[in-house]
C-alpha cells in the first residue's frame, strides 16, 4: 500500500506550515507455515510536515519543532513454531531533521506454553535518554493459580540490562460470571531502587465503573480512587450508565424491564424501560442487539435486534416493542388419556383461535383470560 498525508498547521501566531509525508508498507501472512512478514518505510518528504504531536509540542516548546522524524523504517516479523510456540522479531529506524541523531530500537523474542503455563524469553536493544544505547534481557513466566475459569494468574518476571537487574512477582485476576472485578498486585525490586509495590482493583458495572490502586515504593507513596459513569435525563425520566463517549445511544424497551443490551458490557434495561449504550461508530452501522434470555415468559420482543447510523456527537433513541401477556404451558390429553393430536387447532368458548397443540401434546397459550374453556378440534 501507500498513501500521502498533508499538514498544515499555524504555531505561534506565525505564518502557516505545511508539508508532506509519504508512506510504502507490506504486509504478508503466510497461513500454511505461520509465517507474518510487516516491511514499512515512512519518508517525511517534505521539511514543514508535522504530525499532530509535533504541532502540540512545538506549541509549548520551541524545541519541539526540530525533533520532528524525517525517516521512519519498521520491520516485524512473526513465525509460528509447532503448534505452541512462535518466534518474533521487531525493529525500527528513525532519522530527525535538524539533527544527526538516529534512533535504533530492535527487539528478538520467543514465547510458548508449557501445559497450562507461558514463558517467554526476549532480547531487547534501545535508546536511554541520555543518547546511549542499552539491551534489555527478560524473561517471563506466567501460571494460573487453580483450575477453574476465575483463578488468578501468577507471573514472575525477571530481567538484567545495563542498569542491573530486576526481579518483579505478580498476581491478578478477576471475578464475578462477567468478570466485572479485575484485581492485580505486584512486588518488584531492582539494582536501582530497593522495592516497589503495587496494588490495583477495579468494578466495571452496569452504570458505574470504580477502581482503586496504591504505589509504594523507597521514596514515595500515593493512593489513586476514581469513579465514572453517566446520567441522562429525558422524556422517559432519568437513567444511570457507564461513561459514555461523543455519541451514545438510549435504548427504549418499555416492557422488557431486565432484558440484556448487547452481548458484552454488564447493560440491563432499567425499570422505566431505558437503557444507556455507551459507545457508537459515528457515519456506520451499528448493530444494537437485546438479549431476551432472563426475560419472564410473559414478555415477548417483536424484534432483538436494530441497525443505527448515527453522526458524529449524536444522541440516538432506539425503540423496541415488547408485549406482556399472559403464558401458560398446558400439557394435556384426551379422556382416554392420549396425547392430543399434533397441530390440531385451539379456540376459545367463542371460537377464537388460540393456537395450536404443540409436540407431546403440550399447548403454548400467549394472552390466555383468567377463566374460560378451551376447545382442541382435531
């Protein structure tokens, strides 16, 4: 592929600049060996291109205006080995204007499983902000802590560079059936510091997302609490939701009190027959799905599931019907004891069709009155 990119971006009141970058990139992936081959060359072309973090800088700094890149080659490289393991290799090159400074960072690795564990070994080679350049071993060795779905994972991670060495010991998991808490921990020491801690644990919920970490380390200490979620206020009253992004949509489902939105975030409809869905893709579709698994038999939807487009900052209500009547599973026979014969048609007192008898002999009656008679006509 390729493509070309054009800035134009005014600094500091100055006139405008404006410049080029060109990109060439391939990608190749090979499924009969596992093989995934990535070759990129990125050209800036032009001396006054700037990406968007170059024009923030350059804004705050003068600086910042000739750190820009003026070449930019990436390689990746992945092959599969047996049905375990795969090798990696990463690299890339970067040139600057205004400055004979090259940044080099490449990184070799290897990971597999062994059982129901994951180790991992890599090589990794960098540039330190003093301008010298340092290579990274690490070795990494991951277990779980038990055999059911929930149990936590422990991890051991251990890697020596110019600075020294580092031994770091870590645990986490989650929990609940949608494994709404997520809890992590870990203790590491290194050449350079004596110990550090760290503790972490967050609740994705319905309508509110909360997490909680603390640090400790030689020198310092610090405790960090957040919380985040989203009212909406409209002409069906009131609800509560995760946080949402530029556009949202409120799902209407009067009737259908319980039912699940989506398949993946913990969103029920509320008891006034509202929903929030946090997030959409602006000028798309998107698929808003209701799941009725959970919902009384009573409730019935006339449709799951509904395709919205919105624009970008929009606010979306999408409507679906539920109907709540009354249910009742009949399983029934005739005065010899036989089961009612397949299919045959089910009317009221007043000759109303009900329905029909299902397999073994069962009637599914929807809007059935609280007394009267039902008539089977083979």
């Amino acid at each position: 592929g390729a493509d070309v990119t054009h800035s134009r971006a005014r600094l500091r009141g100055d006139d405008a600049v404006t410049g080029n970058s060109i990109r060439l990139n391939f990608q190749r992936y090979v499924a009969r060996t596992g093989t995934n081959v990535g070759l990129a060359a990125y050209r800036y072309s032009t001396r006054g291109y700037l990406t968007l973090n170059d024009a923030a800088r350059a804004h705050d700094d003068a600086w910042g205006y000739s750190t820009r890149a003026r070449q930019r080659y990436q390689v990746n490289f992945t092959q599969r080995l047996g049905a375990r393991s795969s090798v990696y290799l990463s690299g890339g090159h970067v040139a600057y204007w205004d400055s004979t400074q090259r940044q080099n960072d490449f990184q070799l690795g290897f990971q597999s499983t062994l059982g129901r564990a994951n180790y991992s070994l890599s090589a990794m080679r960098y540039r330190l902000g003093d301008g010298r350049q340092d290579t990274r071993y690490t070795f990494t060795f991951g277990v779980p802590l038990g055999r059911s779905p929930s149990a936590p994972r422990a991890t051991t991670q251990v890697g020596h560079s110019g600075q020294g060495g580092k031994l770091q010991l870590g645990v986490a998991g989650a929990l609940g059936e949608s494994r709404a808490l997520t809890y992590s921990a870990t203790a590491s020491r290194s050449a350079a510091e004596s110990g550090s801690v760290d503790t972490y644990v967050a609740y994705q919920g319905g309508t509110v997302a909360l997490n909680a970490g603390y640090s400790q380390a030689q020198r310092y200490r610090s405790l960090n609490l957040g919380a985040a979620g989203s009212v909406a206020l409209h002409a069906g009253g009131i609800n509560f939701g995760p946080a949402v992004g530029e556009g949202f949509v409120l799902v209407q489902a009067e009737g259908a009190e319980g039912a699940k939105v989506g398949y993946g975030d913990p969103i029920r409809v509320a008891g006034n027959g509202y929903a929030l869905l946090p997030h959409v893709s602006p000028y798309r579709w998107n698929q808003i799905d209701l799941d009725p698994s959970g919902l009384p038999l009573e409730v019935e939807l006339l449709q799951t599931s509904q395709r919205v487009a919105p624009t970008a900052g929009s606010i979306v209500r999408v409507a679906f019907t539920a109907t709540r009547e009354r249910t009742l599973f009949i399983d029934a026979t005739d005065a010899l004891g036989q089961p009612l014969p397949f299919a045959a048609r089910v009317v009221d007192d007043n000759g109303q069709p009900m329905g029909a008898v299902g397999q073994g002999g069962v009637i599914q009656l929807r809007g059935a009155n609280d007394s009267g008679a039902l008539i089977v006509d083979p």
